[in-house]
C-alpha cells in the first residue's frame, strides 16, 4: 500500500509540476482544504464538523 501511495504521490506532483493548468486546480483544491481545516477548527464538536466536511467532499465529487 505505501508503495502505491507513492508511486500515486509521484505521479500527480510530476503533473503538477509540469501543467499549469493541473498547478492551478491543485493550488485550488488546497485553498479548499485550508478553508474545511479553518471551519472543523472554530466549531465545538470538531469529529461532527470533520464529518459534514466529508460528506460535503464527497457530495461534490458525485455531483460532477
């Protein structure tokens, strides 16, 4: 698993790194990211919040 995870890694930081277009969805899709981070942090119940952000995530990617 771990050698797939970084074969995985490697791969889509050589796309990155290479197309600015890919550079530009990965530096957007990491704003989002800090932005769920932000939201689970404020609120009280963090597990709860983490779990909305996911459901929230995975919403988006069946939608599209």
């Amino acid at each position: 698993m771990s050698i797939l995870f970084r074969q995985l890694t490697r791969y889509v930081t050589q796309k990155v790194a290479s197309d600015p277009r890919a550079r530009e969805m990965a530096t957007k899709a990491a704003r989002g990211v800090i932005e769920e981070a932000k939201q689970i942090v404020k609120e009280d119940d963090r597990a709860y919040a983490a779990g909305r952000a996911v459901r929230r995530a995975l919403n988006k990617l069946q939608n599209d």
